[in-house]
C-alpha cells in the first residue's frame, strides 16, 4: 500500500510538474524565512533567563511624576539596597551596581602588559543574586572588601597567561583620570552571549564610592542615584503586595520624595520589556520579536496559500482519478489519506530543502542581525522541524485534500465537474489576501527605509561627522593640556578638546546629582564637564550669550544650558542669572544627544578640564586614513606601552538605531521573499487558466479577437482581485505605521504617496506576471491549439 501510494505522488509530481516546482519553491523558500527567524526569535528569548534564581530576581525602578509628566528609570540610589534588605522581611538579598555603560572602557595593567576591558562596579553579593559562573572563588567572598578585583577567563589569560596564575595578583585599573591597585580574588566564566550586559571585570562598589566621595552612608531620600538595584524575594513572597509596600516606601521616607514611587520589575523582562510611557510598560524589544514572529507565519501562510490554491486549480484533472478510485471502493479518508500523504512529501521535501537555504545563509543572517546564531540537530530542533512539517502540511494540504476527495464519481465521470462558487470566491479571496498582505509588506518597508533615512540625515544640533574620540590614559592623562594643545598642531586635523564621557548618550539624569531646584521647580538634568573650545569642536550653536573661554578665569563656576533647560525653568532672559549656584553664561540651541525615541531634554555644560578625560579630535575629511596613522604614531611615542584605540562619533551616533536599521533591513528581505511567493502562486495560477482555456483562446483568435483583446480577458479577474487587495491593504499598513512611528519623537510625516507607490509596485508586478503569461498564450498558434478537435 505505502508503495502504492508513492508511486501514486511521483507519477503526480511528474505530471504536474509547475505545480510541484513552484510549491516546492515556495515552501522551501518561506520555510527557510521561518526558520531563520525561528532562530532569532529562540535566541532573543533565552536573553538573561538563563539566572538560577531568575524567578525571584527583580530590578528596582522608581517612577517620578513632575509637571504633570510621568517617567520611569531604573536609576536608583547607592543605600537603598541595604534599607530595602534591612526593612523588607520578603526580600531574601539585595545588591546595588553600575548600570551598563556607565563608564568606558578601562585600561587594565599587570607590569608592563596594558589592555582594555569593560567593567563594572558591585556590592558584595552580586555573584549571590546572579549566575555568573565562578571557576574560581566563592560567590560570597570574591568581593570580600574595596581592593578586590572579579575578572573574566578571558581576561585572566590575557593578562597572566592562565586563570589559576591571576589570583592573588596586583591589577591597576584605570580611567577618566582615576587610578587604583586591587587584588584578583575571582575568576569567573565569561559572559554568556545570551546576557544584556557584556563585561570583563568587577569592582568592589565600596571603591567606586571612595572615589567619587560618598563617605559612609550618606542618606538623602529626596534625592536620587544613577545606580542600580536588584534584589532576591524569598520563595513564596507575594510580589504584588511587596510592589504596594514599595509605592510608599519613598513618601514614608521624604514628604518631598511623594512624587516618587519604586517598584520592581523581574529581571529577565528587562530585556524585552524596557520601555516605558506615562509610567506604563509600552513594550521594547519584545515587539520586534512579534513583528518577527508574524513576518514569519505570513510567510508560511503565503506559501500554503500558493499550496491550497494551485492544487484546487488542478483538482479538474485529478477529478476523474478520485471518481474512479470511489467507484472502485475507495472510501473518502483513504483520498483524503492519499492527497495528504501528497502534501506531506512536498512539505518534507520543503524541509530538507529549507535547512540547506538556511545554512548557506545563516553566516550572512548572523551580520544582518548581529548574533551567532547556529543550526545544530538535536533532540529539540528535531521535534521543531517534524512540528513544523505536520503544521504546514496540515495548513497547506488538508483543504485540498477533503476538497478533492469530495467529489461525486458520477457527476466526475459524466464530464459535469465543475468548481463550485464558493470555491471560487474562496480561491479569489486566498489570493486578495496573499496580495493585500504583500502591500502591507512593501508599504511597511518604505516607511522604515524613509524614517531611518530621515535619522541619519536630519540636523542633530551638532555636527558627529569626521570625529573621533579615545580615553586619556597614562602619560596622556597626565599631562592632558599639553597632548591636547600639541595634537592641534598635528596635519589633518583640524581641532582637539575633550569631555567627560560622550555627547551621545542613553541615560537620563546623568551626572550627580542629576537634578536641579529652581524657583519651586525641580528639573531633571543631564549634564557635562567640558574642557575649553569642546563646543565649538562639536559645532553646538550659541542661542545667547557666549562659550567657555580662557580669558574668564572664573567660568568655572559658570554653567550653559540648552533652551529644552531654559523652558524647564521658565526663565526669561536666562543670561547672567543665577540657577543652582552657578551664573549662566551661554544658552545652546537644543541638540539631539538622545535617539530620536526621545524628547529633547535639559542639558547642562559645566567647564572642568582636569575631570574631561575622554579625548575628541576633529579631523580632515579628505585626509582620514593618513591622519589617522600619524595621530597613532604621534600618540604611541607620547604614551608609550599604551596602544591607540580610538572610536568614531557617527558610528555612536548609529548604535542607537541598530534595531532600526536591523528592521528595515530584514523587512526589506522579508519583502522581497513575500513578493516572490505571492508572485510564483500567480504564475502558476495564469499558467493553470491558460492550460484550461486553451481551446477557448483558440477559437476567440481563430474569429478575430486580438492578442491584446485576449491578454486583457485573461487578466481582468486577477488585476480585479490585486485592487480589491490594494483597497484593503492600504489602510491597514498605514495604521501599522502610525502606530509604529508613534514610538519616535521625531519622526517623518506619512505621506498617501508613499502607499500609492507600493500600491502601485505591487500591481506592477502582479500585471508582469500575469501578462508575460497571458501575452504568450495569446500569441500561441491556434491550429495547434485546435489539430486535437
């Protein structure tokens, strides 16, 4: 019986061979799409879940309500952790951190041998709450005290030659011009490539408050911290109750602090869900991963729509076959067995074909979505893969299936088969939808090219080109002046200055203490420490009054601020007056030092030269590369044993848009693979009604119609279903861009040309493939059609 049946499917295979070709195309082709995705997806998933105690493990966010405007942060204070812990009987332990990309990169020495590493400041029981593997130590002890020192394998061996070799030795780290000695007392594995946050090394957080002058505990509830805390609730601790003792808790503390509210927010979610709007979870990276996901299952129901329709086109000549397999005693579950076992193969073969596409493009899929992903067959991929051959199968094969097996042998074998209206409309409406979702899908991809276009060329209120930056470090963070006042002295470049930290920047409140009170007002500010001649190197355009200059000694108590600070405060001719203690010499027109995601918000410059330790040098366009290797050479003979790593501004700049740009990226290749499916089903459908009509085209030439009267016979049903999917796609994708957009302050305006013109692609494409069809069976010779008769 099995041999039967296969010998049954290769003799339909062969007989309907466009049919066969073009399914197994477009299945293996959306296959392959779902499985890369599939990938991502499942590796976006597992993103910091991979914690032992990540069921209890919790950030602690805090969301301030001033001015009638809600934001949420994750930036807290350095001692709540120990108050949370010490008035909080459900949490079982408590550590605070620095939050990613707090600093730059450090440069880490051992003797003579220097290299750079991120890191990252801890209390003591950081390796308790998370499952950072240690190869070396215990959790509680690695941080036992300020000069201890955590650091990765990787490093270890960088710096020492083995892990085992790097305990108990002096490491010197070094940045923004501080410098200590500590004692590796850990090794742990590196960083999983499924955790949000990369480092190298961790510090005791009692040095980092040593270093920025927090003796003891100093306490001030009414103010905040840029830190960050997490805690460990004990087994069976209601989270709900706990979030309502914590809405209070700062209130309790402050009347001043009412205005402020905590709350925590699991951990693993932080990846996924870590936007925020009026207070409320809005979302994040989880929805890329739904549109994925649905981009996905379009492609897979296109496919199957290509599937569904091509087999009931042909259902007339396999019509007879299941009239006679019935008159001879078959029963309708032995066709609808048959037609599925039909389905199965294609779909199977799909598969196989599927997993050598996604191989050959994983490598490059990596790149285009920056992850090291890989196709591995075990146990759990298996079951993926067979779920996902009975799924499509199922969707693809089972209506033709029931739908072939229905037939009435008599009506069959009479010649009176004939395709019901319902299937027909069923059919025409298959194909509006597989047409309306690839409207959608072109729409989509031109709002995202056009919004990222308008990103990476609208004005920022600074000028990111052509600007490089690196840490002062060594000899150059000693005598930073002078390495500065000679750099501009060096060919190609055209100016030097430097700052703390970096323009572009992701967090809100930066600095401390990140706020300022003014005439009842309290504003949150970022903020800062310049260096002379910084603005002018970035091209920041003075509003009112004038820059830091070396000829007013006493700028240093001086502050500029953007006009988004100025309207915070309220201030009416801001220059010269007096706000947190400092005069205001200059207002700056607003700059974009925040995505586009983003309001622009009040900035502050403070002029502090000894504290700007990371190094920005304009250089010569039209000279890069040979600028470049003489700022390196110049820089390695100024501060030897120290290598020259250096970054661009733009290329910052770009960093917050990654997604973005991902996503239009991928959506412009989802699109691609859309139109190709939805395209090879109408080839195949126009193929299968010129096979039919043939006869009938014949004749219509043989009594005088023209080829051109023909090809629009031919095609007027399909370009009636493209515009009908036409009407329905265009407002349904500009809802899905409005609503996508809406996630940007900035942003560009929807404009109907832009659906018009995908829209007008998609018919475009449609008519090419119909007509190129239609027009060769019009300009066929009718005798042939006719010798038959």
């Amino acid at each position: 019986m099995l041999h039967h049946y296969l010998l049954q499917i290769f003799r339909n295979f062969k007989r309907f061979k466009v049919t066969f070709v073009i399914n197994l195309i477009g299945l293996s082709t959306g296959l392959a799409s779902a499985t890369l995705i599939y990938l991502w997806v499942a590796d976006e998933l597992r993103v910091d879940a991979f914690h032992q105690k990540g069921d209890r493990l919790f950030q602690v966010m805090e969301t301030k309500t001033e001015g009638g405007a809600v934001t949420t942060s994750a930036n807290t204070t350095d001692f709540l952790a120990a108050a949370l812990l010490d008035e909080m009987p459900e949490i079982e332990n408590t550590t605070v951190v620095t939050p990613p990309n707090f600093f730059p990169s450090f440069t880490l020495s051992a003797a003579d041998h220097h290299v750079k590493g991120v890191g990252k400041f801890a209390s003591r029981e950081f390796f308790d709450l998370f499952s950072y593997d240690l190869t070396i130590g215990s959790a509680t002890d690695v941080l036992k005290d300020k000069s201890s020192a955590v650091v990765s394998e990787s490093l270890a061996k960088s710096l020492f030659g083995t892990a085992t070799n790097s305990i108990g030795k002096s490491l010197t780290w070094q940045i923004m011009g501080l410098k200590k000695d500590v004692l590796i007392t850990g090794v742990f594995q590196d960083v999983s490539q499924h955790a949000s946050e990369q480092f190298d090394f961790v510090l005791h957080f009692d040095a980092l408050k040593e270093i920025i002058g927090i003796q003891g505990a100093q306490v001030n509830w009414e103010g905040g911290g840029p830190f960050s805390t997490f805690v460990v609730i004990k087994d069976g601790a209601d989270v709900v109750h706990l979030n309502s003792k914590l809405g209070n808790y700062l209130g309790v503390k402050s009347k001043n602090a009412s205005h402020r509210q905590l709350f925590l927010k699991q951990f693993s979610d932080r990846y996924l869900y870590g936007q925020y709007e009026n207070g409320e979870a809005t979302g994040g990276r989880i929805e890329y991963v739904v549109l994925f996901s649905t981009i996905a299952i379009f492609i897979l129901v296109i496919a199957s729509i290509n599937f569904m329709n091509l087999s009931t086109a042909t259902a007339a000549r396999k019509a007879k076959g299941a009239g006679i397999k019935k008159v001879l005693g078959a029963e309708r579950k032995t066709l609808v067995f048959q037609y599925l076992s039909e389905a199965f193969v294609v779909t199977a073969l799909s598969v196989g074909l599927a997993m050598v596409i996604t191989a050959l493009v994983l490598p490059q899929f990596n790149v285009l979505s920056g992850k090291h992903l890989a196709l591995s067959i075990n146990i759990e991929s298996a079951a993926v893969l067979l779920l996902l051959t009975i799924a499509t199968t199922l969707l693809a094969g089972s209506y033709p299936a029931f739908y072939l097996s229905g037939f009435i042998p008599a009506e069959v074998l009479k010649g009176r088969f004939s395709t019901p209206s319902p299937e027909r409309w069923a059919r025409k409406g298959l194909v509006v939808f597989q047409f309306a979702l690839t409207v959608m899908f072109i729409a989509s991809a031109f709002v995202v090219y056009k919004q990222i276009d308008f990103i990476q060329t609208k004005n920022l209120g600074y000028n990111k080109d052509n600007v490089i930056y690196f840490e002062a470090e060594g000899k150059v963070a000693e005598k930073a002046d002078a390495f500065i006042a000679e750099l501009k002295h060096q060919p190609g470049i055209v100016t030097a200055s430097s700052m703390m930290g970096n323009i572009v920047s992701k967090m809100d409140g930066g600095g401390m203490p990140g706020s300022i009170d003014w005439n009842g007002k309290r504003v949150t500010m970022n903020s800062s420490l310049v260096n002379y001649e910084l603005l002018e190197l970035l091209d920041i355009q003075v509003k009112a009054g004038r820059t830091f200059s070396r000829d007013f000694p006493s700028d240093v108590d001086k502050v500029i601020f953007n006009e988004a600070a100025i309207d915070a405060f309220g201030i009416e001719d801001p220059v010269g007056k007096i706000v947190g203690g400092n005069e205001i010499i200059g207002v700056v027109k607003d700059f974009h030092y925040q995505s586009f995601h983003e309001e622009v918000k009040p900035y502050a410059f403070r002029l502090e030269p000894q504290s700007a330790t990371t190094i920005m040098v304009r250089i010569d366009p039209g000279a890069t590369r040979q600028t470049l290797a003489r700022l390196q050479q110049y820089y390695e003979q100024f501060n030897p044993g120290y290598s020259f790593t250096f970054a661009f501004l733009d290329e910052d700049y770009r960093a917050q848009y990654v997604a973005e740009k991902r996503v239009s990226t991928l959506s412009g290749y989802a699109t691609g693979l859309v139109i190709i499916i939805s395209c090879l089903g109408l080839f195949g459908l126009i193929a299968f009604t010129v096979e039919r009509r043939d006869k009938e085209i014949a004749i219509r030439k043989v009594l005088g119609s023209s080829e051109a009267q023909i090809v629009f016979l031919l095609s007027g049903d399909f370009m009636k279903m493209i515009l009908v999917a036409i009407v329905i796609a265009v407002p349904a994708s500009f809802f899905l861009m409005t609503s996508w957009l809406d996630g940007f302050a900035y942003r560009i305006d929807l404009k109907f040309i832009y659906f018009i013109a995908a829209a007008g692609l998609a018919l475009l494409l449609a008519w090419l493939t119909v007509g190129i069809q239609t027009w060769k069976a019009a300009a066929a010779n009718p005798v042939k059609r006719l010798r038959s008769e």
